[in-house]
C-alpha cells in the first residue's frame, strides 16, 4: 500500500493517513521462526 503525503498538507490530511496505516495488519513472522529444520547450511542456499 502506498499513501502518498504531498508537502503543504493540512494537518486532516496528515491524521487521514496516519489512521490508513495504523489500520494495516501484517503478518506475524515470529511464529514461524525456527520451524523449518534444514539440511543444508542457509548461507548455502542464499548463494546458489
């Protein structure tokens, strides 16, 4: 998503914005961390 803040913007323009992206959820990574158990080294694969 992208929002785009013009200079000289009034400060309702500013709050609009800031409300759109506090809105936006993501995805929560962390409860992926440390699941996947490789049999190579991940340096390894990132060069490849």
């Amino acid at each position: 998503m992208v929002l785009v803040l013009k200079k000289g913007a009034s400060k309702m323009e500013m709050d609009n914005i800031s409300l759109k992206l506090q809105v936006v959820k993501g995805v929560n990574t962390k409860k992926y961390g440390g699941t996947i158990k490789l049999k190579e080294d991940p340096l390894a694969i990132q060069k490849k």
